[in-house]
C-alpha cells in the first residue's frame, strides 16, 4: 500500500509538470497584456514595466525562470492585486472556498446515496417516483439558479439564513446547498441504478435466506456493493464542484478564490493564473488519489498493484 | 418415520403482462426426519418454486393461492414475515446454485458465514466466529483459520460452493433445501459435493431436499425422489422404485435421455416436443401431447395418483385397471428385469423394506 502510493505521488508529480508546462504555453498564446490602460502608456513605460516582470524574454526563459521559482516554493507576484506575492493570495482566499466545496460535496454525496437507495428498495412506488423527480430537477437546473431561488426565498423573505457575505458557518449555509444539489443529483441516480441490480442479485438473496430483515440486508450486504459506481463519479464531480463555486460564490459575495480565478484570467495576469491551475489540478490529482484508495477500500476485488494478496 | 415437513396442495401463481402462470399445480409431498428427497424435473416444472415457497423466497409476482407447508405444527404460507425470518437461516436453510454470485463479494468469508448464528443470536461474535471456522473445516476448505478474512473472488468454484453449503449448515438446520448446488460446478467438484452433503447430513442429522434435473446425481444421494412435470408432480417413490420400476411414461422418458454405460446408439435420446404453455394448462395430463402412450382419456381428465406399492406412486392413466398393457421402452423393461433380480437376491431389499417400514 505504501509503495503504491509512493509511485502514485510520483505520477502526480508528473501530472502537475505537464499541466503547468501546457497552462504556461496556452497562457502565452492568449491575446492581449496585463497592462489595462496600455494606450495611455508610453513605449518606453512599457518595455520598464515589461523588464521589471521579465516579460521582455522570450517565453522559454520565462518558463524556465518560472519552474526554477516553482521548484522553490515561489509562486511569483500578482500584476493586478496590490502586487500581492500569488502565494498569499491563494492562502488568504481558499479557505471560505475550500469550505464549501468540501461540505458541497459530503452533503450532496450522503444524501444522493440515501434519496437512491430509498428509491431502489422502494422501485416503481411514489416514493422512487419523487426521488426520480429531484434526481431531475437537480441535475438540470444549473446550481447558480438554486443559489439565486435559495437567496430569494430562505435569506431575503424568510430571513433564516444570511443573504450574503461570509460571516460564520450560517453564510456557507445557502452556499452549500446550491452546490449541493448536482452531486446529489448525480449520486442518487448513479446509487438507485446499482442498487437495484444489487438487490437483484443471489447475494442478496442468500442474505434473505440467513434471516436478515429487509432492512439488515440493505445495511450490511447492499450498500457496500451498490457504492462502487458511486465512488468513481466523485471525481468529476468534484471538478463541477470547483467550476461551479465561482459563479456561486460571486452570487454570495464570498470572499472566494472562483472569483480571483475568472479576473486573473480576463486580465492577463499570468502568475495568478499559473498559480491557481496548479491550485486546482492539484486539488484533483489528490481527489483522485483518494477515490482509487476508497476504490480498493470498498471493493477487495479491485486491488492496489504493489499491496500484498493476489491479482 | 416422523414428517418434518408436511406440503399439501400448494397452488402458486405469478402475474405477468401476459396473464397469470400457473407455476404450481397442487402439488403435494412430505419430508420425512434424516430423509434426502429429490425433487427431479425439466426447466420451468417447478421445482425452484416449490422449495423457494418453503422458505417464502419467491419473486414479487408470485403469489400462493392455495395450500398449505406444515413445518413443526405450524403452517410456513400463514407466517408474518418476523415468524419467518426467525425460520429462514436457523430451522430451514438452503443452498443456492451458482456458486459464483450467491456469496457477497465484499464481505469476508467468515463474517459471511458467522452472520447466521449471530442475526440468531446463537451465540456471541467470538464463539460465532469459532463455529465458522469450524464449519469451513468440516466443508473441507483448506487452513480455515487463516482464510477466514479472505474475499470471495479469492476461491476458486467448487471452494466457494463449499462456504455456501457452510453458510447453509452454520446454525445445524434441521432442513436443508439445496437448490441444484453442483449445476454450476465441474463434474469432479460435483461428487465431491454430493459426498460432503452426505457426511455433513450424517454428522448434523439434518433432512434434505435436492432439487436437480441430472438424475445420475439424485442416484447418489436420495432416498426417495419426486418427479415434477409442468407444475404437478407426476411420480414419487424410493429411488430403487423409481430408478428400476418408474410407471409413468414421462419418467421413462427421463431415464431413456440419461446415457448409460450401455448405450449403444450414436445420438442420445431426447423426449419430443416441449412442455405446455402453463399460462394455460391443458385439461389432462400434461404430458399428453409428448406422450407415445397417449390414450384419449389423457387429453381430458387429469390423472389421479394410483398406488403401485405403499411408496410409490404414479399420476398416469396407464396404471388404471382399464387401460391397456403398454410395453415400456426396452431400456426401461431392462431395469425392471434387473430390478426383479436384485429383489430376489436380495441386494436392495434391505432399503426398500426400511422404506415399507417406516410408512407402517
């Protein structure tokens, strides 16, 4: 187990390599300058401003440059906010971001499991019918809809919830739910499909005829067997996760990094941008990690090469 | 001889688009204490139904409409579903034929094993888990202790077929339904499982029921076999009486398509045709229109069951004191000849006379 996750971390390693060589390029090839009012400014002013950031070598020594910096923990400074150092950015931002995504995906994930299992044990009744139906809704409404209708009617004429800002675990409350709802969504359709093939299955059966209640069944055999497809969607669904949190987040007025994201972007600024690809593919390749470990966890058929046992 | 189990006119019907089957037929047998009885019959005569009914196993579209299993003075069809999972597990078990898929593929072994001692509450975790261990061994799989924890996909078929018959005999049942448990399995693995349902049945004393279509297989282990044909059955009796004296054509039928170590044809007899459409079941005898003896009475009335000795007993027309004398096929007049032998030299009577006895 150790030595496979070793060889994985090394993978990661590589992963992030290409993924910051192939951001760095792309980056270089979008139109435009990091200067905002670049036709007010002289040539001269430019080529000072240009030297001072090194963008006046050519792009391969600038990825160079860039890599060295990296490989020493320096992320570089951002050109737009306040000359911040990109390291800082990221840290003073993720948190609020990393908070909801996390909660986003635990509330979402939990209840899709438990709206699909219900569904599958009670198949073709009302109860699968509704569970169907939010399956539906909450796969097709895109979430910064729900963020809106939640704001609309739970903050602003209820007044449960806060309508905004980040104060407290009350405001990553609506936040949350909207995002929520894909995972959920996803989840419940992904764990009533197999959970109804599992249900059909001769282990099940045989559990019935230990003397397992309907009940003991799904808990102790069911369950486990019907969470394999499950834990493989995560990952995607974590990367709709993180896509989504920006626009959730503007919708809140979150103090979030989704929004930092979109601006560096449509500014040119190239070292928020590296940094925060690196951010959220690092993310990713962990999430992913993660799942092939929940994987083998789950499942004792699908083993790690490099742990003991056969296969 | 004491009945264990006791089914009397069971009707069992299942609702599909097309109407309702009618997958049992009033169908009757008993069980007696320590008896292995096999249950032998084509594909979709019944006999999954039959045992599933006993432990109320059978599919949503099932419903029983008539009859009743009698287990220990109380009738099985008219338990809650409570009174039944205290049944299931612990006084009847059974045993599932695909080995391959009937063990939980994310449960280790001996977990799966224990679990019916423990939803008994037989006895705690740690003596349930000693019982497993001990059942494993005496199913014969190989360092017990140690394998304990491993996986399903870690066993091999006829490994795995072993700790679904330990899972069936963990908490000592008094009645094991074995549902085909070596269709699945190759034909050496196959003896060597009919020999462990043998021992284990002499060590925990337990009744059994077999249900099977290869009859070479019911020779080695039943005590008294019952022929089901398109939801009824149509014959029972030891399994000397049935394997040398069968009456019924469609058990002529069935032991003339079995190869033998004197067949001499190049191509194995089959019965012609197929079996009736049990969404609407003919008048008479079932077997009628596959039948070379068919008589005119068969297409119109259902044949009762006649006595052929106080064991034995056959639903067919030819047995009534009007019908004509049929000649068997000579495969069949060669086993009532060798059985006449056998009778008189005494080699099997000892087992019929046991039989004979235990009816009295």
């Amino acid at each position: 187990m150790g030595k496979y996750i070793l060889k994985r971390v090394g993978y990661m390693v590589l992963t992030m390599f290409i993924i910051a060589t192939a951001t760095f390029f792309l980056m270089k090839l979008m139109p435009g300058s990091p200067y905002a009012n670049q036709a007010k400014m002289t040539t001269e002013q430019i080529n000072i401003m240009n030297h001072q950031y090194g963008l006046d070598k050519p792009a391969y020594q600038q990825y160079w440059i860039y890599l060295v910096g990296l490989l020493h923990g320096d992320f570089g400074t951002s050109f737009q906010f306040n000359n911040q150092p990109v390291s800082y950015l990221i840290a003073s931002r993720i948190g609020p971001s990393m908070q909801i995504g996390v909660q986003a995906i635990i509330l979402g994930t939990l209840l899709g499991i438990l709206l699909g299992a219900i569904a599958a044990i009670r198949k073709n009744t009302w109860v699968d019918t509704v569970a169907t139906f939010f399956a539906i809704i909450g796969r097709s409404i895109p979430n910064f809809v729900f963020a809106v209708l939640l704001q609309f009617f739970l903050a602003f004429k209820l007044r449960i919830f806060p309508i905004a800002l980040w104060e407290g675990f009350s405001s990553s409350i609506l936040p949350t739910i909207a995002l929520a709802m894909a995972p959920l969504a996803t989840t419940a359709r992904f764990m009533r499909t197999e959970m109804v093939d599992v249900l059909n299955s001769d282990y099940i059966e045989l559990a019935r005829a230990k003397g397992n209640t309907p009940w003991q069944t799904v808990a102790k055999h069911a369950l486990r067997n019907s969470l394999i497809p499950v834990v493989t969607i995560i990952g995607p669904m974590a990367v709709d996760l993180m896509v989504g949190s920006m626009v959730v987040e503007n919708i809140f007025s979150i103090p979030g990094i989704g929004d930092q994201f979109v601006k560096s972007i449509t500014t040119n600024d190239y070292p928020t941008i590296m940094g925060l690809t690196l951010l959220y593919s690092f993310m990713l390749v962990v999430v992913i990690l993660i799942v092939d470990i929940l994987y083998g966890l789950i499942d004792p058929r699908i083993r790690l090469s490099g742990s003991e046992g056969s296969n | 001889m004491e009945k264990i189990l006791d089914v009397k006119n069971l009707k069992i019907n299942f609702s599909t688009f097309a109407g309702q089957v009618q997958a049992i037929r009033d169908v009757s047998f008993h069980l007696n204490k320590g008896e292995t009885l096999a249950i032998v019959g084509e594909s979709g005569s019944g006999k999954s139904v039959t045992v599933r009914s006993i432990m109320a196993l059978l599919a949503n579209n099932a419903h029983i409409d008539g009859g009743e299993i009698d287990f220990k003075g109380q009738d099985i069809l008219k338990m809650s579903p409570r009174e039944i999972e205290k049944i299931r597990g612990n006084d009847i078990s059974m045993i599932f034929q695909d080995p391959m898929t009937s063990l939980d593929p994310t449960m280790p072994i001996g977990k799966q094993v224990a679990e019916p001692l423990l939803i008994h509450g037989s006895m705690n975790h740690a003596n349930a888990m000693a019982r497993a261990e001990e059942v494993l061994k005496l199913v014969g799989i190989d360092n017990a202790k140690n394998r304990m924890k491993d996986y399903p996909h870690q066993f091999s078929g006829g490994q795995r077929q072993r700790i679904v018959i330990a899972i069936a005999i963990v908490n000592y049942p008094e009645i094991l339904l074995a549902d085909e448990p070596t269709t699945a399995l190759d034909v050496t693995i196959q003896a060597q499982i009919i020999d462990l349902m043998k021992d284990l049945q002499h060590k925990i004393g337990t009744s059994i029921i077999f249900i099977t279509h290869d009859l070479g297989v019911v020779a080695g282990i039943a005590d008294r076999v019952a022929v089901m044909y398109a939801g009824k059955i149509i014959e029972y009796g030891t399994v000397d009486e049935i394997f040398y004296d069968p009456k019924h054509p469609y058990t002529w039928g069935l032991l003339n398509s079995m190869p033998t170590l004197d067949t001499s044809s190049k191509r194995l007899y089959a019965i012609p045709g197929t079996p009736p459409n049990l969404l609407d079941p003919p008048a008479g005898d079932a077997f009628a229109p596959r039948n070379p003896y068919t008589m005119e009475i068969d297409h119109e009335a259902m044949p009762p069951f006649f006595k052929v000795t106080d064991t034995h007993y056959a639903a067919t027309w030819l047995l009534h004191p009007d019908a004509p004398q049929v000649d068997p096929p000579l495969a069949i007049k060669k086993r009532q000849a060798e059985y006449r032998e056998l009778l008189a030299s005494g080699q099997i009577g000892s087992h019929k006379a046991k039989e004979v006895d235990q009816n009295a």
